[in-house]
C-alpha cells in the first residue's frame, strides 16, 4: 500500500532540492551569457525569492517528515524563516 502521506512530504523536499539546482543552472548560464559575476546576479530580489521559496519548499517537506515534535517545530521555525525572506525579497524587487 502506498503511503501518500509519506509520498506528499517527501515530494515537496524533493522539489526545492530541484528548483534550487534549477536556479543555480540558470543563473549561472545567464550570468555567464551576460558577462556578470554569479554573485551579483543571484543577489537580485527574483533569484533570492526562489532560492527562498526552495528553502520553504525543503523545510515544509522535512516538518511533515520529522519523527520528534521538536523535529518537526524547529523545521516549522525555518519554513516561517523562508516565508518572512521571501516577502523581504519581493518587496526589495518593487
């Protein structure tokens, strides 16, 4: 029997493992095509955001995963981190 609630939790760390990797790809290609330092393009609100909204994907899959309440609390804690660091870098990008 599968075990979806397993599968839902596991997926979402899975995908903010994925787009982070897919950010980076891109900004480094970008980076590289417009002849910017990586840095310096991944310090723009819209690439923060998304390395953010990875970071939030990741905990809130790992806070569904934790085996301790404090596990799950402290993993809570940083998926509320990414939340306030994303709102942060929308609002820098207006």
């Amino acid at each position: 029997m599968l075990d979806w609630y397993q599968l839902g939790f596991n997926s979402l760390w899975i995908g903010g493992c994925a787009l982070a990797v897919a950010v980076f790809s891109w900004a480094y290609s970008e980076a590289g095509g417009t002849g910017q330092r990586l840095g310096a393009y991944l310090n723009q609100p819209e690439m923060q955001a998304l390395i953010y909204l990875s970071g939030l994907l990741g905990s809130l899959g790992l806070t569904g995963l934790g085996r301790s309440p404090l596990e799950r609390l402290l993993w809570a804690l940083w998926a509320l981190l990414f939340t306030g660091q994303i709102i942060l870098a929308l609002r820098d990008r207006q």
